[in-house]
C-alpha cells in the first residue's frame, strides 16, 4: 500500500526500452528500432540496420558493367526500373553513349509506370499501418496488377525487370503495349477518384495523420531528405525538373508540394505525383517516335559484355527515383569491372531524421511515420 | 559543373579562405589537408553566390596507396552542382573531420564509410558501424580484405560450438587442425578473373 501511495505522488513512471522488429509486418523487412517509451510517448529512437546486408557494392565490383544490372533491380525491389534507369544513366555518362530518341521515350514510360506502382503501394501500405486493415491495399493493388502484367509483357517479368541497357533498353514497346498502356493510364483517373473519395477526406484518416511526425523544410534539406518526403515539407526540388536528364524537359507536369510536412501531406503528395506522371505518361504515349532502341555502338556489348571498357574516370549519376535521389557514383579503371560502385540510396538517408519525427509522439504514430518515409529494405541495408 | 564553373569555385575559396590548399583534379576539388574540409564545406554552404545547402553523397575509396573520402554536393536554393570534394589520407591512419555537423545527411552516409573502408571521421555524433555487427573484424570494401570461408571452420569456431553442446563432424576437426597448424585461417581464394 506504502509503494502505491508513493507512485501515486509523483509523476516519474518508469521508462521501458523496447526492441521494434527485426521480425514486425509493419517495419516493410527486417528493420529494427530500439525505442524507448515513457508510458505510450516516445522519448528516444535509434535505427539498427544491416539485417538484409549483403555488401551490394563489393559483389558489384568482382562482376562486368552489363552484369550489375540485373543486381540493381534488387535494390529497391517495388520499382525495379528506376534503379535500372539510375545505374544506365550513370554508365552512359562514363562511357559517352548516346540514347536514341524511342528508346529514351520507352525508358520514361517505364519509370513513370513503375513510379505509379510505388506510390499506389506506399500508400496502400500506409493506410494497412494505420488500421484500414488490407482493404484499401488490395484496392491499390488490383491497379497495381493490371501494370505489373503489363511489365510482364513487355520485360518478362513483374518486379525483377532488368530491362535498361547501356544506350537503350532491351525490347521495344509493340503497338499492342502501346495501346495497353493507354488503356491503363486513361483508366487510372477513375480509380484514383474512388480511392481518394474513400480516403482523402476521411476523418479518421485525416485525424491519425495530420500534424503527425512534421518535418520542417529546413530540416529536411539539411539532412538530405529526397523525393516525396522532402517536397511534403514545402521544399521544390524535383531532379526531373533540376537536372533535365533523359527527355525530362519535354514534358508539361507540376511539382506537388506540401505544407506542412506531416504524414497527411506526404501521403496526398504521392497521390499528386501519380497524377503527374499519368501526365507524363499521356504526353509521352502521343509524342513516341518510330526508329531504334538501342545504340549501334552498344550493340556488341550485349553479346560480349566482358569486352566492355570505359574510359578511366568517374561519374556520378542520380535520377528522382519514386523514394527521392537515388544516386550511382562509379570510378571506372579501364577494365571490365568497376574499381569502385556505390550507391546513394535515397530510403537509408531518408531515415536520419526519423528519431526527430518521432520523437513526442505516441508509439502507434511511430509505425505511420516509418510508412510515410517509404522505405525498401533491399536498398536501405544494401 | 562545367570545368570552369569549377574554377570559379576554387577562385572564390582561395580568395575567402588564402590558407586552404585546393588542386583540381579533372572535375572535382582536392583538398590537400583534411583538417580545412569543414571550413570549405561550411563556406560553400554559406556563401550567397554559391549555397550547397545539400550534400547529396559522401562515401569512400580504396586506391591502394591512400583511401579518399568523396563528396558530392547540391545547392536546392540555386538548383546548381555538383561541386565534387575529395580528401585523400594514408591507411595507416585515416582520420578525416566529420561533415556532419555541418551536413546532417553526413551522418548515416559516413557511419557506412567508417563500417566498410574504416575511415575514422573525427567529430561524428555517433560513430559506430551501420551494416555489420560491432564484433566484425576488418572492413570489407578496402581492397586488401580477405573474406572467411564460410563452409570451413577454425579451431576458434569449433571451440565455441562444442562448448554450446554441438556436435562437429571429424573431418571439419581434422581441417580445423591442419590449418591452425600452418597458422593460416579459413580464407577464401579470390578468383583470378571474375565470371562472365
């Protein structure tokens, strides 16, 4: 009685220190925090990586350029053909090929797609964490189906895709894919319409995820915080838009930006972006031109990749992945295989200011922050 | 940027900061003395003209002889860059500032650095390894890394698995012995050539 008299007396409660996965369906792999709760509130968090390491960038060194390739599409597994078109760009920037002009329609086609796979997932994973339980995934993923058959089609296969290669890409786009994707993309609007009627404005929804784990502008820059996640928090910084590169400059389509920085802006900025690049995807179905998809210079390449050499130098490549900047920087020797691969994976860096979002926060918010970061575990531990 | 972008850049730094030894080398900035690297980040990040207000990616290399340190950075507010930092040290001890002081998004990157080439940035709030455990000896992206042999076991391991009660088949022992013997440890032959 003496003991309960006295807790009652003063506020201190005990801190508890707990071990947040490796093994939880909602760290999307095997991520662990070590958080450390005061009653429900979070008063520390610290990130444990490295449960899916597998030194990505040593077994890259030890194989020929055309052979990292298919590795990439392992990084960030959701969307295969942004690391693929990241690492493309990167070596064509090594090596100085050029990318004939069907092929570079073809490879924005397919990122735009696979942009809109990621997204439409995230949030569907998101709203899983918060409670909705599964049915608003399996919306999302019923659209989600319909494009990774089409990958399918045209790739042979719907997440492993390996399908850039230096100077082009490995198949054309037949007029049959062609009016497949116009079907989608003409289809999607709809489908997003009743998505966002179910949830845009839901209270519940609106209520666990405004004023949740706000990041400022400032912040975020500072930490170098990319894609979705920084442009929720008011900062304008799209690499489609900054660097141009491949036919990026072509195209009419808007940044989305958020205000606040919270869960709810990065979850409409995401539904934003698929609207973007249904955009991207309209004009550049209109625009495709006849003629090659692969450079004539790289052509032998496929055949004999070992004899591929570029010049001694470096380059440093980065594309607006769907998760933020996903960068390559790669020193070439003058043989077959790299002498150095790396890679700037946006879903690691993207996590050095989650104990700064959390913290204050109820442990329930810490698992729709994390969702809201977006991260692949593939990429993340490499 | 442009080759003579990156001349500008030198220009604007020696005049700022006379003492700071810079030497281009192709594209990218030198810095000579790993001591003034944060001086010249935080002045980049500061100056009006310039504001690499982002460090896109810091990582390391191995070029035998000394390991360099990369950085390659941003501006968001001007939408310009990259300007490329480099900082070379010996390997006998590579102690190199840390950027993360200045640059937040220098923490994981540099903490991945110091786990896989073993440079010891000096300043880091936190400096432990990031994908291996903190028990792993050696680290494997420097080219002199010799990997274990997973599928052979050394007179250590067996003593440690016997002690837990587990059985180790004879000719594993038999292998163990031999090798310590020679004083050699389980290590597994690089290929002379990689697979096609």
């Amino acid at each position: 009685m003496e003991i309960i008299n006295a807790l009652k007396n003063t506020d201190e409660t005990q801190i508890l220190e707990i071990n947040f996965g490796p093994q939880h369906p909602s760290t999307h792999g095997v991520f662990r925090m070590t958080i450390q709760l005061e009653g429900e509130k979070i008063c520390g968090l610290k990130p444990v990586f490295g449960y899916l390491h597998r030194n990505h960038e040593q077994i890259a060194e030890n194989l020929p350029y055309a052979a990292i390739m298919p590795y990439t599409d392992r990084l960030d597994y959701v969307n295969a053909l942004a690391n693929n078109f990241g690492y493309a760009l990167t070596i064509e920037k090594l090596a100085g090929l050029e990318v004939p002009e069907r092929a570079e329609y073809i490879r924005v086609i397919m990122a735009e797609l696979a942009r809109v796979v990621n997204h439409i997932t995230v949030i569907g994973f998101m709203l899983n964490d918060l409670g909705a339980f599964f049915t608003p995934l399996l919306y999302a993923f019923r659209e989600r189906e319909r494009i990774l058959d089409l990958f399918e089609e045209i790739t042979g296969s719907r997440l492993m895709n390996n399908f850039f290669r230096f100077g082009g890409v490995k198949r054309d786009l037949t007029n049959a894919n062609l009016a497949a994707i116009q079907k989608i993309v003409s289809k999607f609007p709809a489908f997003l319409k009743e998505f966002e009627a179910l949830l845009t404005k839901n209270e519940i929804l609106c209520m666990r995820c405004q004023n949740i784990g706000v990041l400022s502008g400032d912040t975020a820059t500072n930490a170098g915080i990319t894609g979705p996640v920084l442009r929720a928090s008011g900062v304008n910084y799209d690499i489609r838009k900054v660097d141009h590169y491949s036919i990026y400059d072509r195209f009419d389509f808007k940044i989305p930006l958020g205000e606040k920085g919270d869960v709810y802006d990065r979850f409409y900025v995401r539904v934003l972006e698929i609207r973007e690049s249904l955009k991207i995807l309209e004009q550049a179905l209109a625009k495709i031109p006849a003629g090659e998809i692969i450079n004539k210079k790289s052509l032998p390449l496929l055949k004999m990749p070992r004899n591929f050499k570029p010049p001694v130098g470096e380059a440093y490549g980065r594309v607006e992945s769907p998760k933020g900047e996903l960068g390559f920087y790669v020193v070439s020797d003058g043989t077959p295989q790299p002498w150095r691969y790396h890679v700037r994976a946006p879903s690691l860096i993207n996590l050095t200011v989650l104990e700064e979002m959390c913290l204050g926060q109820k442990i329930a918010d810490a698992i729709i922050i994390l969702g809201s970061i977006d991260i692949v575990l593939g990429e993340t531990d490499r | 940027m442009s080759p003579l972008a990156i001349e500008e850049v030198k220009k604007n730094l020696e005049a700022r900061l006379p003492d700071v030894k810079l030497r281009l080398v192709g594209d990218s900035l030198l810095i000579e003395n790993p001591e003034d690297l944060p001086r010249v980040a935080l002045f980049l990040k500061e100056n009006p003209k310039f504001l690499f207000d982002y460090l896109s990616s810091a990582t390391g290399a191995d070029y035998l002889t000394f390991l360099e340190s990369v950085y390659h950075l941003y501006s968001m507010a001007q939408k310009q860059g990259p300007v490329v930092l480099r900082v070379r040290v010996t390997k006998n001890n590579p102690r190199i500032p840390s950027l993360a002081p200045v640059y937040r998004s220098a923490e994981l990157q540099e903490r991945e650095a110091f786990d896989t080439f073993g440079i010891i940035y000096e300043g880091h709030p936190d400096l432990r390894r990031l994908f291996m455990w903190e028990e792993f000896q050696g680290h494997p992206l420097r080219k002199d890394y010799e990997q274990e042999d997973a599928e052979v076991l050394e007179a250590a391991d067996i003593a440690w698995l016997e002690a837990r009660g587990i059985k180790i088949p004879d000719e594993m022992k038999e292998k163990a012995k031999t090798l310590q013997a020679a004083g050699q440890r389980a290590i597994t032959r690089k290929p002379e050539k990689p697979r096609n």
